[in-house]
C-alpha cells in the first residue's frame, strides 16, 4: 500500500489514470465503483457491463457518475474512453477488447460466464482481477499459463479473505518464518444451508440467497483456501479440511493447538479454516522458524516460545482494496494472488441431499450440493467431479447425501468452456503425476 498510494498519485499528478473496467453489477460490485470513482486518485473505471443495464447505471449513480451513456458496438466504446465518458453495456466482451482499458474486474461469481470473460481479456492483453474464486478454483492454473503467454497479470482480489492471506503468507515468509498454514476465520459453517434458509439474512444486506448461502453451506470457504493452497503450494490435512469450530469469541490463539504439531513442522503446509474464533472476520497463518537466537527473539516479541508462531490481520475489506490489486498488477506486475506452478487442491461437488437419477444439478450455494477441498491428486485419481463442474450435469444414477460426486456419476453439458479448459488443465499440468507431498 505505502508503494502504491505513490504510484497512484503520480498517475493523478501526470493526468494519466488507470482505466479500469468492470464487468458485474451486484452488491460488491457497488462498493468497487464508489471507492473508485470517490476515493481511489490515480484511476478511472471507464465502464461498467451488466446484463440488467438498469443495474449498471444504478452502479454508477450510487457513486455519484449521473452522466453514463450505453454503448452496443467496439468504436462507440473506445470513443468515450478517449472523451472521458462513462459507459454501460451489456456485451462483456466489448470491455475485454476495447483500447484503453488496462484492467478488467469480474465480479460475477458465474463459471462458464467468468471463464470466457476472463479468456477474452487475457487474448486482448487485459491484467485480470478476478472476483470470482469458483472461476479461479476450478480453472486458475491454466488461466495463469494463459495470462503469462500473454503477458498479462490473472489475480485474485486484496481485501477478500485469499488475497489478504497472501498479503500476510508473503509478509511472514519475508520474515524468516516458515508458513505451515493459511487459516481463514468464520462465523458459521452449515452444510446444509440454501437460498431458504439465507433468505433473510439476504434481504437485510441486499445480497443473493444464493450467494449468501454459498458462504453458510461452506462452498465458499473452499473454493477460497482451494485458491490460496494453489498460490502457496500447501494441501489440505484431510477433505474438507479439519475446521475446528471453537466457542464464539474465543481468542485466536487459543485454537492454535488444535491444528495437527507433526503434519505442520514436516509437512508442505495446510490451508484451513476455524469457525467462531476471534478477531472474525479476519485471517491467519501458523509460521516456524529454525533459529534459536531468532527465536529468542520472537518470544521478547510476545510471539511466545514455539514452535509454532500465530500471525493475523484482524479483519478483511473486500471492495475497498480491490482497486489497490488493479495498481498493483497494472503498475508493478505484482499479483495479489495467483496460481503458484500447478493445481494443489480442488473443490468437489457433494450431496447436500440424497439426489436422483436424471436430476440437473443446480448452482453453487442452492439446494442439490455443497463444495469441500480435497488435495488435486486424490481429486485426479479418484475422478471426483469439481464444484465448478457440476451446475447443469445430469445424474445418471442415484447419489446419497453427503457422497462426493465423480464424473462417473453425471452427464456433462456439451460444448461448455469450462469442461475444455479443464481438459488443458489435466493434461498441461500431468495432475496425476505431479502432486508428490514434498516434506
């Protein structure tokens, strides 16, 4: 931040911004345009693309731009980014293609939809920051091959949960400190949730049900230390990680023994989570080191004696630092977090309900499935369907609640991007092969 506050305000100064373009218009969406268009010197969001344009206007408004005009073709688009218009419209694409544009921002949280915005933007040379852990937690990894050919930044957000993860992993690890383990905080883990049960709490926010209860059933929180995992390289220590689940208000570093001594000091690392903790909503990582003198140290620092050391950020802040990300990649080709060198652990899709044959599996956070880690070479040699698979597979036989789904199991959608990236995926990176824990 104290880099590229400056760099932002050199931009303003030399009356050369960022232009960034944002494609979705929901709840965090909003927050995105006001920080930009209010707060953020240095950076212009040039246009907004939604289906509803009703909602992208609405986007604009609340961050106090009433002048925005629609555009449906490429020139008319470039035309206002020269001219300093805003713009709407409901072709994503012609954002990923415009001149002008530095950076796009997917913020919509649907896979096939965000797969073929982020392959149009990454062809156009656009950096990419993806909003969108289902897209990145099923296909990051060789959207990262893709960028880097390109020579383009693909991160994930700072300021949601994996990016400020990998804000605090890089810290410790410029420390000294070994990381064995990226932990994110949570109020709430319930399986079983779904859009009913989160209605209300929906309401009261003006979030999707849908959404929200991606985040109760515990989809979410997978899909987030799935990405985090494949950006440090760590696995999981069992499917679904362990997830202890303490009294609320517990203190943070109570929970510090509940996590495995042994598999921690002489293992690749572990991402999980813990639920009620305190500080909620925040992150945090478990780190080693192997000098006594250091040590020493550390303990004067009141980091206690060892070995293992707790680190936290206390809270995360979603849209706020989201266009801190968009500088960073566009100013220094820094991302906050992306794919490290291969697929380390998956998300796959498991009955939230006992499921019949010829049912069409629903969405993420509905009714029909919820998601849970599982390192990608168990997931590869088990033929386990991903999360981001499985919305519209048919079932061709009767799958029991709480049974992980296989490819076995469904009939894949033709002709969906997604399903041949995963195919690039599988073969680019030899999963099978490839995934020996390495102490």
């Amino acid at each position: 931040m104290i880099i590229v506050d400056t760099a932002l305000a050199k931009r303003e100064a030399e009356n050369n911004p960022i232009k960034v373009a944002m494609i979705g218009a929901g709840f965090m969406a909003k927050g995105i345009a006001i920080q930009i268009c209010n707060y953020v010197p240095g950076m212009e969001l040039v246009a907004i693309s939604n289906r509803n344009l009703e909602k992208a206007k609405y986007a604009y408004e609340q961050a106090g731009i009433l002048e925005v005009q629609q555009v449906s073709d490429l020139s008319q688009l470039e035309e206002n980014i020269r001219d300093g218009r805003c713009s709407i419209t409901d072709d994503p694409m012609l954002l990923c293609q415009a001149d002008g544009i530095d950076a796009i921002i997917e913020v919509t949280g649907a896979v096939e939809f965000g797969v073929n915005v982020a392959l149009t933007a990454i062809e156009n040379k656009k950096h990419l920051i993806m909003m969108n852990a289902e897209v990145d937690g099923t296909v990051g990894p060789i959207l990262k091959v893709y960028a880097d050919k390109a020579g383009v930044v693909y991160t994930n957000a700072d300021g949601d949960q994996p990016g400020v993860e990998m804000n605090l992993y890089r810290f410790v690890k410029s420390l000294g400190v070994k990381p064995v383990l990226c932990g994110n905080i949570k109020g709430l883990h319930d399986p079983y949730r779904n859009p009913t049960t989160q209605e209300g709490f929906a309401k009261k926010w003006g979030q999707n049900p849908a959404m929200v209860s991606s985040f109760a059933d515990g989809s979410k929180i997978s899909f987030e230390q799935a990405i985090v995992a494949n950006g440090t390289g760590m696995r999981v220590a069992k499917r679904g990680m362990l997830g202890p689940s303490v009294p609320t208000g517990t203190p943070l570093k109570e929970i510090v023994s509940q996590y495995p001594l042994e598999e921690l000091l002489n293992g690749p690392g572990i991402v999980d989570y813990v639920v009620g903790a305190e500080p909620g909503p925040g992150v945090f990582v478990l780190g080693t080191h192997d000098h006594p003198v250091q040590q020493h140290y550390l303990n004067l620092y009141k980091l206690g004696e060892g070995p293992l050391y707790l680190f936290y950020t206390p809270y995360h802040l979603c849209h706020f630092e989201v266009p801190l990300t968009v500088a960073r990649a566009v100013l220094f080709n820094d991302a906050a977090l992306t794919p490290k060198d291969r697929p380390y652990v998956e998300v796959v899709a498991t009955a939230k309900r006992d499921l019949k044959a010829g049912d069409v599996i629903d969405g993420i956070g509905h009714y029909m499935t919820y998601g849970l880690c599982e390192n990608a070479d168990t997931a590869e040699s088990e033929n386990l369907l991903p999360m981001g698979i499985a919305e519209d597979c048919i079932l061709k036989r009767d799958v029991a609640k709480d049974q992980v789904l296989t490819y076995d199991d469904v009939i894949l959608p033709v002709g969906r991007t997604v399903d041949r990236l995963r195919s690039e995926q599988r073969v680019h990176f030899k999963v099978s092969d490839s995934l020996v824990v390495e102490n």
